[in-house]
C-alpha cells in the first residue's frame, strides 16, 4: 500500500521539505522536479527470471536527469545566502541542471565540462545561458582532475560565488536534494528488496542509503533494500572494493565510454563502501557492451528512452541475474538516471543505420 511521507499538495521535490536541508520557502527554486513515475517491467524482467523488476523513471525530470533534484536544492540554497554566480563541474547532466535552475533563479553560472562529456549535454548548459569550458583530462586522469578541483575551489571563493559538485564531499546541502528519490521509492513500493543504482563518484547511491536510513530512525519504514552499486569494469572506483569486502575506494585511470560515469577520483567513494555495504548491498562492474546492448534493450522492449549511464543499473541486475544471484520473487528497483536524449552518439550507436526513407505520397497505396 502507497505511504506518503511528505506534504502531498506540493508537486515538487519541497514536499519532502522536512527530510532535506532546510531552505526558506521564499529562497525555494522549482522547475516541477521530482514525483518521478516507477513502473513496472513488462518483458525484460520477466525474460530473465524476474517477476518483481521495476524502473525509477528520472527521465522525466525537467532537465532530464536525477541531477535535477541536486541542482533545485544547491541553487535554493544559494539564493537563501545571497550568492549570485555558481562554480561547477559536471560531465554532463549535473551542469545541465545546475545551468537550468541558475536561469530560473538569474543566477550567473560557470561550468568546467569533462573532456568527453557528449555535445548534446554541452548544448543544453549553453541554451540555458551558462558558460562552460573544457579542460583536456578532466574526468580521464585522477591527477589532473585532482588539480582542476583544487584550482576550482580557488575560484569560488569569492564572497558572491559557490563550487556545486553533485557529491556529499563538495555540495552536502544540494546532495539532500537526491534523497527525495530514496523517499519517493519508499511511498512507491514500501516493500523492495534491492535498489540498483549507477556510481560515477558514489553520490546518488549514499543519498539513496540515507534517505532508507533517515525513514527507518523515525518509523516510519520497518525495512530498508540493500543499495547496489554499479559501476563500468572502466570505472570500477567503488563496485569491486565493495564486493570484495575492501574497506578503501580507489582511484583509476578511466577507460570507460559511459558519459556520467567517468569519474576517476574517488570523491564519496570511501563513504559509498561503508553507507551501502550496511544495507547489505554489493558492488556491480558491468562492461560497456553489456550497457550499451541494455540502453537498446530498454528503448525496444520497455519503451524507455535511457542514457547509456541510465540504463546500467539493469546492466547490472541482467548480469547478476544470469549468474543466478537474484531470487525469482525479489522486489528490485532499478535507477534510470537520465534521457536518450542527453547523448546523441550514444543513440547513433544504438540504431545503427537505420532511417526514415522519403517516399512519395503514391508510394502509400501499395503499404498494407
């Protein structure tokens, strides 16, 4: 049966406004984030042995990402303190976000983009009005990236400026923001076993952890899912370690193609290991063909229009499911984080050569 845990006359991520950092309710920023649709898989779990698989759909988030609810939370709090220009880096969906809310809020907004983050991501932060960079490395080399932290964090220390990162590390009050996902599962599906979740740095899955926790200290869930982390074999800063009971993240040189998942520092890694390990949840390194064959799946057979990071919690939970490591009946979650439409190669990939013919209007009377 369906809880609710926040004020149900708000349709934005505010009803859970006593659950996550306190913001006036006049600095609040919305674009309608949030109340995000799960549904339930018709073919794909079924196919694979599962009875009980289901899709957090944050697609359907204003900017097309769960980074949505980080940005409406960091830029709120923003306007709450007065400060008028946002320092960000982002491979691609959380500047998106962030550039989209600083517009609503007339908030000057500046973005350090990975080197690979995909054009069509980059094209949404300028239509939005931000100004963005590449820097040759960032998000590829742990060392590099390092710096280019670092030199951020000098840059906004400006009395008027702040540095948003979509991880507990940098934006601990915009981090809040993901949470409401981890208490819009709980109304949704009281009872889930599992919850799959992609880790670039491990943000989102300690956010889902916490909000389980937060529910089960006040009474108001009698049982948590395990978080299950996913990562690409490419990226595998968090998935293995937890897996193999490693108390430490580690950094890596990234070798992975999956945009939003190509984070080679370890960021909120050490905190992703120890939050999510006592859910009871494990690590999941799934390889990029294996995401890729899911984002096509998920579009063909669910009609779920995915990222390729959007479609590696199911990577994962196929994966798992072919090994034999998931009970038939098990109620499992699995995260899709952002749209097809935020990367544009990826969706070349995925259709091949396929096309839309000219025909002539005649051409219609010989088509049964």
């Amino acid at each position: 049966r369906k809880r609710e845990f926040g004020n149900s006359r708000s349709m934005s991520i505010w009803r859970f406004a006593d659950l996550i950092a306190p913001v006036p309710a006049e600095a609040r920023v919305s674009l309608g984030e949030g109340s995000t649709p799960l549904i339930r898989s018709r073919r794909i779990g079924p196919a694979a042995g599962l009875n009980n698989l289901y899709f957090k759909l944050e697609t359907s988030n204003p900017a097309g990402s769960y980074k949505d609810r980080f940005a409406c939370v960091a830029i709120s709090d923003m306007c709450a303190r007065r400060k008028t220009r946002v320092i960000a880096t982002s491979s691609g969906n959380a500047g998106a976000a962030l550039a989209a809310y600083s517009a609503a809020a007339g908030i000057e907004c500046h973005i350090a983009v990975a080197e690979t983050a995909p054009d069509s991501k980059l094209r949404q932060m300028l239509a939005y009005g931000a100004q963005i960079f590449r820097i040759r490395g960032f998000g590829l080399d742990p060392d590099l990236s390092e710096r280019a932290f670092d030199q951020l964090r000098r840059i906004a220390s400006r009395a008027d400026s702040a540095l948003h990162i979509s991880a507990y590390t940098f934006s601990p009050v915009g981090m809040t923001g993901v949470q409401t996902i981890g208490y819009e599962l709980a109304e949704q599906l009281p009872e889930l076993d599992q919850v799959y979740a992609p880790a670039g740095s491990g943000g989102l899955c300690i956010a889902l952890a916490r909000a389980y926790a937060q529910l089960l200290d006040r009474g108001l869930l009698a049982k948590r899912p395990a978080i299950e982390v996913v990562q690409p074999v490419g990226n595998d800063t968090i998935a293995t370690p937890l897996a193999t009971g490693a108390e430490r993240a580690r950094n890596v040189v990234v070798e992975t193609k999956i945009s939003g998942l190509q984070v080679p520092n370890v960021i909120d890694g050490h905190q992703a290991l120890a939050e999510c390990r006592a859910t009871g949840g494990s690590g999941h390194a799934v390889p990029d063909e294996l995401i890729w064959e899911t984002q096509r799946q998920l579009a063909r057979d669910e009609g779920v229009f995915a990222e390729p990071a959007g479609a590696a919690a199911l990577a994962a939970v196929l994966q798992a499911a072919s090994r034999g490591q998931l009970r038939p009946d098990a109620r499992i979650a699995c995260v899709v984080t952002g749209t097809g439409f935020k990367d544009e190669s990826a969706v070349a990939r995925m259709i091949g050569d396929a096309t839309a013919p000219m025909i002539e209007i005649s051409d219609l009377e010989h088509m049964e």
